[in-house]
C-alpha cells in the first residue's frame, strides 16, 4: 500500500512540475503583464520630448509653439466660448454620422451573412463602395444634399458603415458550420439561433469593426468641417491656417487626438468586458 501511494505522490509531483513548467513558458512568450494606463506612456513621451526641445530653443516657435504656449492658446479660446463651441458642434456631426454610419454596417452585414441572396445584392455593391475613396464623394455630395450638415453626416456614415459592415460580415461568415447544425439538431428558431450563435459568433470582428469606424469618424470630420462650415474644430484650424496661427491648428490636433484615444479606449475596455470568456494574447 505504502508503495503505490509513493508512486501516486510522486506522479504528482511529476504533474506539478510540468505545470510550472508550463506556466513559466506562457509567462516567457507571452507580452508580460498589463499595466494600468500603460496607453498613455507613448503620447506623454512625446510631450516630454516635445517640451525639452521647445524648452533648448531646437524647434522653431513659429512653426512647432511650445507646449505652454498651445495650453494657453487653448485656455484663451476655452475661456471666451469659442472652444467649447466648436467641441460642442464637431462631438455632434461625429455622434449622428457615427451612429448611422453604425446601424447602417451592422444591419447589411447581418442581411448579407444569414442569406444567399442578401449576400448577392448587398455583398458586390459595398465592395464596390469600398473601392472609391469616400473623401472623393464629396463634390457629388454637395450636389445632392447641398452644402450645409447634410452632406457632412452622410459622409461620415459611409466612412463608418464600410469597416464596420466588412468586418462583421467577415465574423458571421467565419462562423463554424458545425455550429449550425447543432443548432438545428436542438431544433432553435431563427430568432433563437440569431441571439445565441450568430451574434455571439460575430462579436470580435464587430468589435473590430468599431475601433476602425471610430477612427474613421474622426478622420472624415477633420476633412469635412473645413468645406464651407461656420463652426467645428476643422473650421477653427481653417481659419487659424488663414491667420498663421499655428498655436491654434495644434489646439484642435490634440484635441482630435485626445477624442481619437479616448474614444478608442472605451471601445477596448467594452470589448475585453464584452468578450471577457475569450483567451487572446493581449489579454
């Protein structure tokens, strides 16, 4: 008795060490632990470096002002309301094209991934859109829908529906077929199958999809509040431009900047909640 019971200890012990073993060669491979805020460490960098070269006078103030003189720039423009006004109106445009921009991708992708023939009519056609640069819509737009808001949330939504109808769509097609057949051997309805296989099955690339069109929404909106608007962030960097005043241009680039990684952030920190079962190298 004594003998077996040595035996079954040290298998035991066998099996721990190779554990150990084991999760000292993920720990080796792996990036390494995560750290709080560790996202922030590149753009304060680069303010650091920043400030130490306009600090040694090796950036020429006209072109590159100093981080000082931008945050009081910055707090000129806050304190006399045109600022906050022109957050105000460039957070709205990104809102509502982002939202329709947001529908938009996700009902086509779901159309064109549960059926043949949504995948016929609506697959070819975004391709297609996909293959025209959405920046050079523009003058077509502004002959359709004129030149006031109209026009910019349009654009906007069709720089967001594409990335996100690309990769969700991608998503719903990746999914495994033998999914769907134990769905159907369980006998679930379409309503059921869609709730519990398919959007589950496309969460990741949805997710995806979001980083990307939010980006984007920022992107088309530097662009498009410079044509013909009387606010916004892109118009106050227009006239700036007009002006020289180049304190004020990097005002509303860090601003876009900030929106750009905040908003971004939000979206990681949903998604690693969203899809907190999934196992992946960054977490």
């Amino acid at each position: 008795m004594s003998a077996v019971t040595t035996l079954a200890t040290a298998r035991s012990a066998v099996t721990v060490a190779e554990d150990a073993h084991q999760v000292r060669r993920r720990r080796r491979l792996s990036p390494g632990k995560r750290w709080p805020a560790a996202r922030l460490a590149g753009p304060l960098l680069v303010v650091v470096l920043w400030t130490a070269a306009s600090a040694a006078g090796t950036l020429d103030p006209g072109a590159i002002p100093a981080p000082w003189t931008v945050a009081e720039t910055a707090g000129r423009l806050w304190s006399d309301g045109t600022l906050a006004t022109d957050v105000v109106t460039s957070l709205r445009r990104a809102a509502i094209g982002f939202s329709i921009g947001l529908g938009a991708g996700v009902l086509l992708a779901l159309a064109a991934g549960l059926s043949r023939v949504g995948d016929a009519l609506i697959d070819g056609t975004v391709q297609l859109n996909r293959a025209v640069p959405t920046l050079g819509l523009i003058p077509l737009f502004i002959l359709w829908l004129g030149i006031g808001e109209t026009f910019k949330i349009a654009i906007i939504a069709i720089v967001v529906y594409i990335p996100m109808y690309l990769n969700t769509h991608a998503a719903l097609s990746g999914i495994d077929s033998r999914y769907v057949e134990l769905a159907e051997v369980q006998g679930l309805s379409r309503l059921r199958f869609i709730r519990q296989v398919v959007i589950p099955g496309s969460l990741p690339g949805f997710f995806v999809g979001l980083r990307l069109s939010v980006t984007g929404s920022w992107l088309g909106l530097v662009v498009l509040e410079q044509i013909n608007a009387t606010s916004g962030l892109g118009y106050m960097m227009f006239q700036a431009q007009n002006y020289g005043q180049t304190d004020v241009i990097l005002v509303g680039l860090l601003i876009y900047g900030v929106f750009g990684l905040v908003s971004d952030s939000v979206v990681r920190l949903i998604e690693r909640r969203v899809l907190s079962w999934r196992r992946t190298l960054s977490s």
